[in-house]
C-alpha cells in the first residue's frame, strides 16, 4: 500500500475516475490527465496512492465536469452538482445530451442515489 492510498483525496479522485470512464466522460488515465494538466504516469501515481492529487488538479476536475468540490474533501454530497455533461467549445447535440442524462440516471440508480 502507498502512502497516500487512503486519503479521502485519492479514495475520492478513484471514485471520480471510475464514475467518469462508467460514463463515457473519460476514455482513460490520459484523458484525465489533459483534462488535470499533467501527464498519465502521475495520474497512475494519484490512482495508486503514490501521489495526492493537488487543489488545481481537483479544481480543474470540478471545473470541467461541474463537480461539487465538497466531494473531494469527504463531505456526503453527490459527486455531480447538476447532470453531468464536460464544459466543451462546441455545444452538445440533443441526441448527445439524451445518451448523457441516460447514462447519468443509470449511474445514480445502480449507485441506489436518490
């Protein structure tokens, strides 16, 4: 076990990264990284508890896909503040909204979140 394997960071920031490649938000730990702004290897690092994730990283998380920051810091919210869909250029198709709102009750449902 690595020294930060058990922080609420890095037990939230796992939770986050299977939540969002459940989703479909994120393919992999190289999409995070862009997404974070550092390189996958320490997105790994953060996974295994050999890195704690920093507050910009988490910001910029939150930012992103809209995150309740409180979720990071072990407080009993819900890890999306509204449905869940990434801050892009371009504006999301009604068909894209559907299939994300579909994936996002599904989540909820399977995670038994009211």
């Amino acid at each position: 076990m690595n020294k930060y394997s058990n922080t609420i960071y890095n037990i939230r920031f796992k939770k986050c990264f299977t939540n969002l490649v459940a989703l479909g938000f994120v393919k992999n730990k190289s999409d995070m990284a862009n997404i974070i702004g550092t390189y996958n290897h320490k997105v790994s690092h953060i996974l295994s508890g050999k890195f704690k994730p920093t507050i910009k990283q988490l910001l910029k998380l939150c930012e992103h896909f809209r995150l309740d920051a409180n979720f990071f810091f072990g407080k009993n919210v819900r890890m999306f503040i509204e449905h869940p869909h990434p801050v892009q250029e371009s504006a999301h198709r009604e068909s894209e909204k559907l299939a994300i709102t579909k994936a996002y009750m599904r989540w909820l449902s399977e995670n038994n979140i009211n």
